[in-house]
C-alpha cells in the first residue's frame, strides 16, 4: 500500500470507504475529500512474497497497476487473476476524469491500465499519451458482441485505443413522496427548483453535467461551447443557486435524509437509492442529458505492458465480466456478458431504460470536457 | 475603595502604643495543616516588626492574612480597629513587596509604580500621578529609570522599583515578604540600610517577613518569632536575645548553652540553681518565676570566660572544670568547645582583646569555665514550644 | 581538523537549509512562475508572459470575499470560545483533573476533521437540530449548507489550536502578578484586563494567527457543511487545479492568497512586538 502524502489518516480513510461501499457517499465525493487526486491503493499488494506463485510467466511480471473508479470491481476477480497468472493488482481509484489525466500529464503515473471516459479518449491520443491497442493480446474483446453506441469512442482515426468497459447515464432521482410525483423533465428541475422545489435541489459539483444539463433545458446540445448557449446556460445557473439546496456530488445523504428533494444523479446511485428507499425514482431528462460509457486503456508510459493486455483480456472475458457486473451494478455493452446475467437486472429500468428514454440523450464529447470557457463557467457558477 | 492617604509626617504618626492592626486569636488551616495557630499581637503605628523564623513556621502565613491574600479560618484580623477578615486584598490600605518583586513585566518602571495610583476611583489627574512617580522613584534612587522595561532591571534595581511600587500608595502598612532573600551579601546589607532609613523618613508601619536572624535583629524595633504556627515570643531584638524564654527562641537568636538544672530558690530577679555536677550557679530568673523545680538554663557563650585550672575566682563566680576539645580563632573572638565534668558539651567566645591580656588556651588543656553570678537566665517554666 | 564554531553553526543549518529551500522555496518559485503563464488548450501550464491571470482574479472575488469575512469571523469566534476555556484550564481547575481535560480538548483530534464534519452534517441537517428546533414551533429552519454551518464548522475543527497556545500563556502567567496587583488596589475584573490578557496576548496571537492562516487556506469544510455554496479561495484553488486544470489561474490565485498571508504575518509580528513584553514570551510562535 502507497502512502504518498494522503491528507487523510488511513482509519479515517477506511471508515469513508465503508460509507461509500454503502452507497451513501458518490465516488467523485469520495475522491474529492480523502484523497483529491492522490492515488489510493486499495488491494493489498505490497507484499508480493505472499502471493501463490505458480503458473507465473516470466514475461507478465509479478504486478500490474490499475487506475480506475472507486467500487467498480470484483476484488476476488483480481485474486483469480493472480492465481492464475501469478501477477497481483494494485488498484488506484480516482475520482475524475480530470484528476487521471492531470495525473498522466504529469508523467511517470506508474499505471498499466486505466479506465477513461468516452469523452476524455480522444484527449489522450491528442496529447500523444495512450497509443492504439495490439487487440490480437485481447482476443476476449469481441467487437461484434459489443453495443456500437458504447465502443465508437475507444477508436479514433480508425485505430482502437480503448475497449468498453461498462456505460451508464446522468439522469434525475426525485423523492416522489416531496415531489409528487416523477420528475423526469430539465425544464421541471429547473423551474421547480425555483419555485415548489426551493431549496431542495442538487446539482452536480462537475461542470460536464450541471452545464450539459443547464444547455439542454434550453433545447442546446449537452456538450455545446458554443458562448451564446453557455451564456443562457450561466444565466440560468447563476439565477437558480440561491435557491439550491447545494452544489455537491455528494448528494446521497441529503436525499437519504429527506433534506433534499431532487438532484442530478448518476445510473448506480438511482439504483442504490431506489434499492433502499423505494420512493426515490430515477428518470432521465426527456429533453436529454448524458450517456456516457468508460473503457480500458493503456498509457504509453506502461511499466508493464504485456501484464496490462493480460488484465483487460482477462476483466474482458464474459464469466469474468459478469461477476464484475454483479458486483458494481452498473450496465455492460456486451451481449455475451448479458446472456449470463440475471433477468431482473437486465429488466431494471434504471440500469437499462428503454430506447426511447435513451434517444435523445447524447455522449459527452472530448471539447466538452477540456474547454476552458466551459470550466470558468462552472468556476465562476461556484464562486458566485 | 479607597487608600486613606497618610500623612508623610512622622511626629503625628508614631504615638506609642497606638495599634495599627492586631490577631486576635487568627488561625489558618489548610486541610490537615495549621499553619497558624491563635496568633495573638498587636502591631503598633510606625513600628518596624518582623516575623522571624523557619520555613514553614507560618510567618508567611500571617503576612498574607494581613495583606488579604488569605482569609482566618479562625479568630480576626483588624486593621485600624476594623476587622478586614472578610476584606479582599485590593480593598486594604496596605502594600507589599514580594519576594521575588512580582513586577509586572509588560510595563515599564514608572508604569510598574504609578500602577496603584491608576486603581484609585475616582480617578487621580495624570500629573499627580506622574509626579508622585517621580518622587517614589526619587526616593529608591531611580530617577532616571521610568521608561526602561523591567528585564532590562538588575535584581537591586527591580527590589528597588518593587519598593517605590509600594510606598507610592502610602499605604498604612507595607508588608515585605523576604524582600531581600534574591540579593547577593553586599546589597543585602546596602539595602537594608536602605530600607531602615525610608522606614524612619517615611514613619510607615513596616512587617517584614524573614529568615535571616541577623537581618531581624539588624532591623526591626521588634521582633514575632515563630515557629510550627505559633508565636513564640515577640521583643526587641535585645529582650529577645538576652531574655529569650524558650530553648527555641534562645537557639534561634543567637547562639545559647542550655543546661539542664535543679532551681532551689528564687529571690527577686535572681535564682540559685543546681547544675547537674552538683556545682551552684546564679541565673536570672523571670517575674514570678516559683522554685524548686526542674528548669533549664540559657547562657550564652560570650558571658561565660576561661581561667587555668586552680586559678583564683572572682567573688560569687561558679567554676566548672572542663576539657578543651576544639578551638577555633574567629579574629574578633576565639571559639572554645568544651566539655563540662558532669555536664556535657559547652561553648565559651572569649574576646580577642581578653585572650590578648589573658593568654589563650589548649586544646585537651584542663580549665574552669567562669560563670559569674546573675547571668544565664532560667527559661520560662511554661514555654514548650519546639 | 578544528572547525570553527561558525562552521559548525553552518553545518548544522544546511538541513534545514536544504529543507526549506526544496519544500518550500521551490515550489513558491514553481507558483510564481506558473502564474504569469497560461492554461494550455487540453489544461494544465503553457509557458508564456501574460499578467492575464492576475487580470481575472477579481472573477474569484466571492472567494476572496467569503474566506476574508469568514476566516477572521471563525477565528474571532474560535478566540471567544478558547479564551474562557483556556483560562478556566489553566487557572480554576483543580491540578488533578487538568491531564483529563486537557486530554478531552484534543480528543477530537484524534479522529480525521473529515469524520467530524460529517458528523455535523447530521446534526444540522434536516432531521437533525432543525427538527429539534420544529419541535419549539421554529419551523423550517435551514442551518446546513449555510455560512453558519460553515463558521461552526471551522470553530469547532480549529478550537483546539486556539485553546492551547492560549492555555500555555496562562499555564505560565507568575500568579503573584496578580496578587500584587490585588495588593495595589485591583478588583479581580479589572486585573484580568490590565496583567492577565495582556501578558497572555503572545498566546492569543498565537492561536489567532495559526487558526486564521490555516483557515486562510481552507477547503474541506466549506465543501463539506456549505454545500459548495459557501466557496473559499481554497476551494477556487482545488478547483482550478483539479477540475479545469487551469494551472496558471490556480497559481496566481495562490500568490495573492500568499501575499495575503504574508501581510497577515506582517501585522502579527508587530503586534507581537507591541505585546511581547518580557523576552521571554515573544518567541511562542
């Protein structure tokens, strides 16, 4: 275990953990007070001497480093991988997009495998930091078995850089009992936060989804940078903070408790919300809002390049993938991984809207994430 | 509250027998521990009185009854004939000096000393103020010292700002808590002379706390003596010395052979008594005092004298025969420790001077201590204290 | 060989030499630099001259504006509370409870600031004192997410840093300096004001200037009990930097939040010259 200048003590650490593993606290939150950026180890492998050592091949090496999101594995598939390639995990968890690419922008990251966002991919090949995958490493990746929707970002120029990992959506969880009903509208979130919703509403401290949302109330496009729309979305957002209850991605607790009434929220947490307080829904924005879908890469920098393909081929194999999936919640492109999974979860709404409710939501786009008018928007949003 | 300005003229101030402040019967206890026990004396106007003794005697105790810092678990304490038992220290017309100045280091000299004038309500006018510094500080010597900051004070000169911070109040009483324990030997004395002259120019009640013997007896006009909580005797530095009433006080002031004796007969102020080698001597005895009975003797050591063995005496002079065992020459007297036949260890002091004319004596020399009649004194039958 | 004593003072400073000059030294020279650069197109620093960043720094005026209030209000308000604490610690209590409740003053410390402000995000929270509050007829009062929340939460996380530099100042303070000055004519209110504040102001200075800069740079409670609506300088800073990755407007909000500090040190130092009135007192800090 790493212990590189954490601000946060490891009891203190642990016990945010277990809240979060509870589902009371959003990965981004979490990342944001324990550990801002600072990479956390969270599988226990500093003592390699211990591990099962058989059938281990020379060329994988004995680890490999993985930076990914808080809570969005299996660990006992990392045991499994371990045993049978004699090469244990180290898992960093982040918790932006942001921070992982700040962090390989600074170089010498350390990192094998890392789990980027559709949208900030094509960052990274601009920047010339991951380079297109050797896919015949990875031959459980399947391309026909995947959902086009979420693996067309992981190519650029026609070269594969990233392989779909899993995909989700930010959409609207509402406390029907306070609301009265489903909210399922930008333009009731919005207005009714002004108005019947004062002071019980959230919205994300993540500039991508409180703008994109505030664009597409206007009928904009969720990734727009264009400075007429963001000028109407800073409007908007400047004349509602009063009036919110809080800027915060941390909005489980708030809603938990009854304080806040409706929010911005992301697939798992409606799910985990809703699992517990069955009048929590969740609802996308019918007049859009975000889908977005992670994937696996490897940064050129790799210390262990041949044990990182070893590690998505393996996270990529279907059994594999569907344990995973059990495990986190969250949705999976592919369709040989589905095949295995259970009915009831394939039939939740949350976690797989119909079509419909999905068409109008759009992918966050790469100029999204990096434009620099896009986060003093935010900034200036937050400092108001 | 106010500090009744007192009149800096001496004459109106000292009237004999006039008391300033008086225990009546003052008992202190903390926990377990008395550490005053029926104090009982009158402290007379324009007097300088200490309380001498041990650590732990409770002669600090009593000064800090008196200042207000302690209440009397028992008994009064009256100043100017009120009782000022429940009276805090800031409302009693008295000042002290303490033991290590306890000034204040935040302020400077004059601040230090115009402190107490700035209590007064209503207010006094800053130049009164200013001057009445200025004058205290004149009168210690440290005219020039008002704006320097206290640390940059030698321990004399901080006694010094410590005193003017008291008497600028002109208190009725100033109270000094071993003023002088934190000087070196030299300014010890310089001060104390000092402090004797400001007492008389200033004709202010002072009490002095103390250890130092030599330093009560050098200044006071009287002296308590204390020990484990009570008053053993209070006098002047000559009663105490030449009638101490007790073995306690005896030792304490001075240096005393006590002896142990057969008291047979008492007439007037002079005693017959029997010394435990049968030999009879002729000790003074006090007012009232009733034999036959057991007593003890206080002598001291220069009024006894050392003749050669066989030796003609002097008419009504005792002789006891005795044997050198040290001597040591102390320039202005040589000290002699004998041992008395029958008796025991004893101390002779023969002036320089006599050993001059008389010739001195060896060690392990066999000789006669001369003990003239009516010195040594016969203590107090009642006096057990220590 | 002999080596003088000037060699060896030399000797034993370049440690600490060396400390400040790569831990401290180093990366102020990296922030200075950074801020007169720009923000390159996928974030992060572009090398370049512009005094642009500066030029933008009153786009975080809230910022400036709620941490310059809210700092000398929390530490005012920590003052407040510490002061009666601290002298009732180290002058009333009885010798033998003093460890245990010195003990219970850093109790808290013991578990991450983290934790405890999360704790009060409970008890301010809706069902928490508000609901309480309902329960008098007080209805509908928000109290979290709220600049109070936040100065109560960085009253109660920085108290302790107030308490003890205060507490050591009276620990030390010659009680007889207040006997004498009963004996000159004191009441006991009136000696607090004239030796016992006064020779205790190196600790309140202290305490203030330890709490008022750390505050200066605080950010996790103003994230945590305000809700993201009570924004500090510190939180602009860990925004720029780590979500719009606008390391060269971070770095110039950092350097006037620096030069703010140093003028705060500036003030401090010569109010503690005022007050460190004996030699021995003016070196707490």
């Amino acid at each position: 275990m790493t212990d590189d200048s954490k601000p946060i003590s490891r009891k203190a650490f642990i016990e945010e953990l277990r809240r979060y593993q509870k589902g009371s606290v959003t990965r981004r939150h979490f990342l944001g007070v324990t550990g801002l950026g600072t990479a956390m180890a969270v599988m226990g492998g500093s003592m390699p001497a211990l591990l099962p050592g058989r059938a281990r091949a020379a060329d994988l090496g004995n680890r490999v480093v993985l930076a990914t999101w808080p809570n969005y594995h299996d660990p006992a598939n990392f045991d499994d991988f371990a045993d049978k390639f004699g090469v244990y995990t180290q898992v960093n968890v982040f918790g932006s997009n942001e921070e992982m690419l700040a962090k390989i922008q600074a170089g010498g990251s350390g990192w094998d495998v890392f789990v980027p966002t559709n949208y900030a991919i094509q960052t990274y090949v601009d920047a010339d930091l991951i380079e297109p995958l050797d896919l015949s490493k990875i031959p459980n990746y399947d391309p026909a078995s995947f959902d086009p929707r979420f693996a067309v970002a992981g190519t650029i120029d026609g070269k594969v850089y990233a392989v779909p990992k899993n995909w989700g959506t930010t959409g609207i969880a509402f406390n029907s009992k306070k609301t009265g009903g489903v909210v399922d509208s930008w333009k009731t979130f919005f207005d009714g936060a002004r108005d019947q919703f004062d002071g019980r509403v959230m919205v994300h401290d993540y500039q991508l989804t409180t703008i994109g949302n505030a664009l597409v109330y206007f009928g904009h496009s969720f990734n727009s940078v264009d400075p007429s729309d963001l000028a109407d979305a800073e409007k908007l957002l400047l004349d509602v903070k009063p009036h919110l209850y809080a800027i915060s991605s941390d909005y489980q607790p708030a809603m938990r408790n009854g304080d806040a009434w409706l929010t911005m929220c992301w697939t798992g947490d409606g799910k985990q919300m809703h699992t517990d307080m069955p009048e929590i829904g969740f609802a996308l924005g019918k007049e859009g809002g975000e889908i977005w879908s992670d994937y696996y890469a490897i940064p050129k920098d790799a210390p262990h390049r041949e044990a990182a393909y070893a590690l998505i081929n393996f996270l990529l194999d279907p059994q594999v993938n569907a344990k995973e999936a059990l495990a986190h919640g969250y949705p999976v492109a592919d369709k040989r991984v589905n095949d295995l999974l259970p009915e009831e979860l394939l039939d939740d709404p949350i976690l797989y809207p119909a079509a419909e409710a999905l068409a109008p939501l759009e992918f966050g786009a790469a100029v999204t994430l990096t434009d620099p008018n896009r986060a003093e928007l935010m900034a200036r949003f937050k400092s108001a | 509250m106010t500090k009744e300005p007192l009149s800096t003229d001496a004459t109106t101030q000292v009237r004999a027998g006039d008391t300033i402040a008086e225990f009546v019967s003052t008992s202190k206890q903390y926990g377990a521990v008395l550490a005053a026990d029926r104090l009982s004396l009158r402290i007379r106007r324009g007097e300088f009185l200490s309380f001498l003794g041990p650590s732990g005697c409770g002669k600090t105790t009593a000064l800090r009854m008196l200042a207000g810092f302690e209440s009397p678990t028992d008994g009064g304490v009256l100043i100017d004939r009120k009782d000022v038992s429940k009276v805090p220290a800031y409302k009693r017309p008295v000042n002290m000096v303490f033991q290590q100045y306890a000034l204040f280091p935040h302020m400077t000299v004059a601040q230090n000393v115009g402190y107490g004038l700035r209590q007064q309500r209503p207010r006094m006018p800053k130049a009164e103020i200013a001057a009445k510094v200025q004058k205290a500080l004149a009168t210690v010597r440290l005219e020039a010292f008002g704006p320097r900051r206290i640390w940059e004070m030698s321990g004399g000169q901080q006694q010094r700002v410590a005193l003017a911070r008291a008497i600028v109040n002109e208190p009725k009483i100033l109270l000094l808590d071993e003023p002088m324990a934190a000087l070196d030997a030299k300014l010890r004395s310089e001060m104390q002379h000092e402090l004797l002259a400001l007492q008389r120019s200033l004709g202010i009640t002072f009490v002095l706390v103390t250890h130092d013997q030599e330093e009560a007896l050098a200044m006071s006009d009287r002296i308590c003596i204390m020990g484990k909580g009570r008053i053993a005797q209070v006098g002047t530095p000559q009663d105490l010395y030449d009638r101490p009433r007790s073995r306690y006080v005896a030792d304490f002031v001075g240096k005393a052979n006590i002896l142990e004796a057969q008291l047979t007969r008492v007439q007037g102020d002079t005693g017959t008594a029997t010394l435990a080698n049968g030999i009879a001597v002729h000790p003074q005895v006090f007012a009232g005092d009733t034999a036959p009975r057991k007593a003890e003797i206080a002598i001291r050591p220069e009024v006894l004298s050392l003749a050669a063995a066989g030796a003609p005496l002097p008419e009504g002079t005792a002789a006891l025969p005795a044997r050198i065992t040290h001597r040591t020459f102390l320039g202005d007297h040589t000290e002699y420790l004998l041992v008395a036949e029958g008796i025991g260890p004893l101390q002779v002091n023969v002036p320089r001077q006599a050993e001059r004319v008389l010739g001195g004596h060896d060690v392990e020399a066999m000789v006669q201590i001369l003990w003239p009649a009516g010195t040594g004194l016969v203590l107090a039958a009642e006096a057990t204290t220590a | 060989m002999a080596i003088t004593r000037r060699q060896a003072r030399a000797l034993l400073l370049t440690p600490a030499g060396l400390w400040y000059a790569a831990l401290l030294l180093l990366p102020l020279a990296v922030v200075l630099i950074f801020s007169f650069g720009e923000r390159s197109p996928i974030g992060g620093y572009a090398p370049g001259f512009t005094l642009e960043q500066y030029a933008n720094l009153p786009s975080r005026f809230a910022a400036f504006r709620n941490t310059l209030t809210l700092a000398p209000l929390g530490t005012v308000a920590a003052l407040l509370i510490a002061y009666p604490l601290a002298y009732f610690l180290a002058l009333r209590v009885d010798p033998k409870w003093k460890t245990l409740l010195l003990v219970l003053v850093i109790v808290p410390f013991w578990t991450s600031i983290l934790i405890r402000s999360y704790a009060w995000i409970f008890l301010l929270g809706g069902k928490g004192i508000p609901a309480l509050l309902a329960q008098f007829g007080l209805e509908d009062i928000r109290l979290l997410n709220t600049p109070f929340a936040v100065l109560l939460g960085i009253v109660y996380g920085y108290l302790p840093l107030m308490v003890f530099p205060i507490y050591v100042a009276l620990e030390k303070l010659d009680k007889r300096l207040l006997e004498a000055a009963a004996d000159l004519g004191t009441p006991p209110w009136r000696s607090f004001l004239q030796i016992t504040l006064p020779l205790s102001m190196p600790g309140v200075l202290t305490g203030s200037m330890l709490v008022f800069i750390l505050l200066m740079g605080e950010f996790l409670i103003p994230s945590i009990l305000g809700g993201g609506k009570v924004f500090f300088i510190g939180n602009a800073m860990v925004d720029l930097f780590l979500q719009s990755r606008n390391w060269a407007f971070g770095s110039a909000v950092a350097v006037a939040l620096v030069v703010i500090m140093l003028i705060t040190v500036a003030i401090y130092s010569r109010l503690i010259k005022r007050f460190g009135a004996s030699r021995d007192d003016v070196g707490l800090m």
